[in-house]
C-alpha cells in the first residue's frame, strides 16, 4: 500500500509542485514535458469525460486505474487541481487531496505574505508538513526494496 | 481516437513499470470501463458506478465480437460492425449483465 507522486497545478496548467515518495519507474522525458503530459492529458480527459458523461455531473472526473496504479484527482472551484498516484489498494483519496488543499495549502501558501500565488510553492514549512502528513497516511507504506 | 491516445499515455506516465492503459475512469455519476485485446481492439462501457461484474461483461462481449464479427465472412477487419447476430447477442449479454447488477446493487 503506498502513495507514489503528488502533483499541484495551478488553473493555467502551470505545476506548482511535485515530489514523489515511491516512483519505481520515471516517464523516460524531461520533467517540465512530463509535467506538461500530465496536465494535457487531465485536461483530455476532463473534457472527454463532460462530452461522454450520460447523466449531469457535478464534480466530474474523480479518479483512473490501470493495471498497477491509480491516480486521483482532485479540483478545487479556483482551478487548482491535485493529482495523487498511489498503488491500486486505495480506492478513494479523496480525503486527503481535500485535507492537504484546506489545511496544508490554504493555511501554509495563500496565509502567507510572502508566497506569492501563482509561483511555483516554495514554502519549506508547507513541503514538511506535506510530507508528514503523506507518511502518516495509513495506506503509505514505503517499500523496502 | 482521442480515447486510445489517453489510455495510453496513461501507462507512460505510471510509477511503476509494466503498466497497461487505462483500465478504468471514475466520476461521480458513471464508471467507464475499457478492455484492450493483444491485437489493440478496445472495447469500452460505461455504467452505473455501483454495477457489478463490468469485467464479466468485457470478456463475454469480446467473445460476442470473436464469434459473430470476426467469423462472420462478410465482415471485414476495422470496418463498422453491421451484423445482426451481433446486436442481438450483444443486446441479450448486456440484458443479463442489467438485471444482474440490479441483483448486486440491492443486497
């Protein structure tokens, strides 16, 4: 059980930040294509998804797996969108994706005067606590291998 | 078109190595399901998040799809499919697989 990456865009598609705690395998590009990959492809598939959707949505796409990962997501009504990779054994972060916007976001970057947003988060205190709070998670489990 | 392009960016962009393309999408209101065969042919549903079974499903359609397209001699490879035997088996298996998932979703 174990969370793999996280992922912070902002509305303009920009990736705020990134750290990852248990990636076996990188994209095979540079992280600024990577990072434009991914929201490329969020924003595909959010735009397919309110297209095919049979019924109306309030909240749309939520989450995706494969055959051995599952990313979720996670978007705030500013535009900010949250993306967490984690293996196939937890079904819903949806929870944490909200706890880390409203507690660690919100209290570590927007109250702080000097982060402005918009630049990429830079806030030590906010990076710490984040990690903290993705260790404590009771499906994060670090690998020995 | 654009469908294939996402699923398989999405094992590119996986953590972990060896990993297939989507398999499944979730959102509040729908599930879509997306099978690939070895020859790339992607059969996809989209359901009720709460039906159970979809994989059942998958198989049983693409076993409707190897039977009544592929051995139907008028029907060529990559083209639309417009055989009878096909709606009508397609339209049964899926029958099964509603009044199932109903089962499921009450108990």
């Amino acid at each position: 059980m174990t969370v793999h990456n996280l992922y912070i865009f902002d509305r303009n598609g920009k990736c705020l930040y990134y750290n990852e705690w248990n990636r076996k395998k990188q994209a095979g590009i540079s992280k600024e294509e990577e990072y434009k990959l991914m929201y490329g492809m969020l924003f595909s598939i959010r735009s397919f998804v309110s297209k095919m959707s049979p019924l109306d949505s309030k909240e749309g796409f939520q989450s995706f797996q494969t055959s051995r990962y599952r990313l979720h997501y996670f978007e705030t009504p500013s535009g900010l969108k949250f993306v967490m990779n984690t293996d196939l054994s937890v079904s819903n972060a949806r929870d944490a994706l909200q706890h880390i916007y409203s507690n660690l976001y919100v209290e570590n970057i927007v109250k702080n005067p000097t982060c402005i947003l918009g630049n990429s988060l830079d806030s030590d205190l906010f990076s710490t606590r984040l990690d903290t709070f993705i260790r404590a998670l009771p499906y994060y489990n670090p690998r020995t291998t | 078109m654009l469908a294939s392009m996402l699923f398989a960016i999405g094992s590119q962009l996986s953590p972990e190595p060896g990993s297939s393309g989507i398999e499944m999408l979730e959102t509040d209101v729908f599930k879509l399901h997306c099978f690939q065969t070895l020859t790339g042919i992607k059969f996809i549903v989209l359901a009720d998040p709460r039906q159970a079974s979809i994989d059942a499903l998958l198989r049983k359609i693409y076993e409707i799809y190897a039977d009544f397209a592929l051995k139907n001699p008028f029907y060529s490879l990559e083209m639309p499919i417009r055989c009878e035997l096909f709606d009508q088996n397609l339209k049964s298996a899926l029958e099964i697989a509603e009044k199932a998932g109903n089962f499921g979703a009450g108990s």
